[in-house]
C-alpha cells in the first residue's frame, strides 16, 4: 500500500503570498485576489520529501451559497480560503492562528471545518505538545465570513502532558457545537494506581453561544481505541451521534455507537455495539470508520456506516446499515476485501447513498466510488472516479445540496474537487 500519510508541500507562490498577508495584516483576507487551485494547492515535489511541519491533509466544506471552503496547515499555521468556482480558482488566504504551532495534519487527524448559516466558520485541530504521542485540542472561530478569527483556544482542560487528539466536531441545528476526542488522562490514573486499562477514552465538550465558551469536559465512554478518527453526525432529533472503533475485551477493535444530547447524557443507557468482527489485535490500526445519518423519508434512526477490519469475522472494507432504535447492525455487506483496499467513506443524501474508498491495484491508487437508491440494499457497480501514480490523502466526500464530490489531494496532482453525481447513469 502507497505511503497514506506523507506531508503535501505547497508551492512557493502559496507560501509568498500568505507569508505577505501575515506581514501586511495577520487574519484578513487579501483584498479578493485570488490564486489558481494549481498555484494554492499543487502537487508536492517528491524530491523535498518528507518535510516536517507541513500542509498536507485540506479539509473541504460548501456553504449555503455553494462556495467552496478550504483550510489547511503549512509552517505552523492554519490558513482558510474559498472558492467561488469549484476549486479552479480560491481567494487569498486567512491566517487562523497568528502564533504558530505543531499542527497535527495527517489524514487521520486532519483540522476539521463547519459552517454556519450568518457567516460564522468553526475549526478545530490537534496541535503536538511535549511528551510521547500528546497532544491537545485547539478551537478557533470566525463571525465574519472567515476575514478574521478569535484567537485559538484549548478545548481539553485536562492539561497534563499526554494524549488529547483526533478531533471531531458536529453542530446541531440549534446552533450547539459538539468537539468530541480521544483522550488518555483515564489511562494515566490508571497507570498511577496501578490498575489495566485498555485504550483511551472519548470526551467531549459543548459550546451554544458559537464557541465564545464549552462547557467542562465530559466523557462519554471509557476504552476506545487510541488512534482511530471519531465520525459524527446530527440526528433528526438534534442529537448528536458518534461513532468509533472501541476496544472489547480482550483487545476485540470493533465498533461502538451512540448517541449524545447536549445536556450530556447518552439517549439508552452505555453505547451500543456496532459491528462485532471479531478484530484481535494488541494496537491500533489508525483506521477510524465513517457515519452518515439516513436523509430519505420514513428512515429516521438510521445509520449508515463504513468501516475497515482484518477479523476472523469479516475482512477488508464494510457498509452497514444500523438501526439507532433498535440498537442493531440490520444490513452488512463487503465493499472492498482486496489488502490494499483502505478509507471507506459514506455519505447519504435526499433518496441516496454514496460510499467512496482507495485502492492500490501495485501501481497506482484509484479513487472508487458507488451509490445506492435503495438505503444500501444493493449498490450500482463501483467505478473508478480518479487515480494517481503517487501518494494521496483520504478523501472525503461532501455535497452541495444533491450534487455530490470528492475531494482529493494527491502528491502528484495536487487538490481536486471531483464531481461523482453526474457519472451515475
């Protein structure tokens, strides 16, 4: 399997420019210029690889005029930029954190992004802190369209030198920001009074005033696995409902869910188990699964997910469809089984079902992608939607209204925002 988690360095015309904007005015976009996405995004130049502290991992958003946002990681900085066009062109970046930092920006644990309806933009990443495998929590906002951010705050307020990172963050539809995260301060108790503990532990922390201020960390659940991204989404009840790769005794890495109100208790009791694989294994596979909430009529409570295992179960890359109401997996299929298959995502949209992944054939990675009109009962044959030769990022699908894209970013050929909705017969 190619390299999944090489830097993606930015050209010298990116790194000019918002090298420029943070001398003449940290935080403000630069006066409705604009760069090609080739100029702001490009392929890396293999020969300066690896580099450290590079932008590697952009995570993409649409807002409800249908422009496209982006924000990525370079020297210690978040940057933030838009595209009016899908991606042929963006506007000079916003610098988020005018003090560097160690950002975290692999593909697991890339910075994440939400928009608001009034202008407002909320990120959230992992920064490196001293200390083996730590990290914590940053949050930033904007209330101006993206031209200017609150300075970063720290989310986790457990500030001991250990981990706190791969982030999530969702927003209800009263406004509520969630940021979910793994964290080890249960297993450094445990450490200290000399008892076991598996994993690490997800906590959260909850914003309703647009992320002026959280409430005090909350955990939700004891013994997740350490190193696999959590997937969120919103309900049709306004409850948040996370998703993540839990460790079952005795070091069993399948699945749990549940779902979490903002006052913060879960909804049935302890979370629920998800898939049951049968993965042994003494580790954690850096392969974190995918959520998305049914959007048809009549399937509320429903819950479509993708997930990675090598148990004795199943094998390769899963799509299952899980019943919240009933706490149950009620569909199950293989997407992919090939080794070299890897970071299934699935999205549901009005009537639709799309799920995405990467797989390496010995020579070159290609970008498949399938939907179903049938809440996943059967899937329309996979197709290829892209490919390159070299390394590339995780991809994530996300949509604008009922068109739907991946968003890509590959060594070779840079950033591409590539419409899946129309190559469907």
């Amino acid at each position: 399997m190619r390299n999944l988690r090489i830097p993606f360095l930015f050209s010298a015309i990116a790194l000019v420019l918002v090298n420029s904007l943070m001398a003449a005015a940290a935080g403000q976009h630069g006066g409705g210029h604009s760069s090609p996405a080739a100029s702001l995004l490009p392929a890396c130049q293999g020969a300066a690889l690896p580099a450290p502290d590079c932008g590697r991992t952009p995570a993409a958003a649409f807002d409800g005029q249908g422009r496209l946002w982006l924000v990525f990681s370079q020297n210690g900085h978040l940057y933030l930029t838009y595209s009016a066009d899908r991606g042929a062109s963006f506007a000079a970046p916003t610098v988020v954190n005018r003090v560097p930092e160690k950002i975290s920006d692999d593909g697991e644990n890339r910075p994440k992004l939400l928009l608001g309806d009034a202008g407002q933009v909320f990120l959230s990443w992992t920064v490196k802190t001293p200390g083996k495998y730590a990290g914590a929590v940053r949050f930033a906002r904007s209330l101006d369209g993206g031209r200017h951010f609150d300075d970063p705050v720290t989310v986790n307020d457990d500030h001991a030198p250990i981990s706190h990172r791969f982030d999530a963050m969702a927003r209800d539809r009263r406004g509520r920001l969630y940021i979910l995260w793994l964290d080890k301060r249960d297993l450094a108790a445990a450490k200290r009074n000399g008892s076991d503990y598996a994993g690490a532990a997800v906590y959260y922390a909850v914003s309703d005033d647009d992320g002026a201020s959280f409430t005090a960390n909350r955990k939700l659940v004891d013994h997740s696995c350490e190193c696999c991204r959590i997937a969120v989404d919103i309900d049709d009840d306004d409850r948040l409902v996370a998703l993540w790769r839990h460790v079952y005794p005795v070091n069993l890495r399948d699945h749990a869910i549940a779902r979490v109100r903002a006052d913060s208790t879960t909804l049935s009791g302890e979370p629920v188990r998800a898939t049951d694989d049968g993965w042994i294994v003494d580790g954690c596979p850096h392969h974190g699964p995918d959520l998305s909430l049914s959007k048809a009529d009549g399937q509320a409570g429903k819950a479509h997910i993708t997930w990675f295992t090598r148990g004795t179960k199943h094998r390769g890359l899963m799509y299952g469809r899980f019943d919240l109401d009933q706490g149950q997996l009620e569909l199950q299929q293989s997407i992919d089984e090939a080794p070299a298959a890897s970071r299934p995502q699935v999205l549901a949209t009005n009537g639709r079902v799309w799920r995405a992944w990467k797989a390496f054939d010995g020579s070159s990675t290609r970008l498949m992608a399938a939907d179903s009109t049938d809440e996943g009962e059967t899937w329309s044959a996979a197709r290829v939607i892209a490919q390159t030769a070299a390394a590339s990022d995780h991809p994530d699908l996300i949509a604008w209204h009922d068109e739907v894209f991946l968003s890509w970013h590959t060594q070779a050929e840079g950033y591409r925002l590539l419409p899946i909705t129309e190559a469907t017969p």
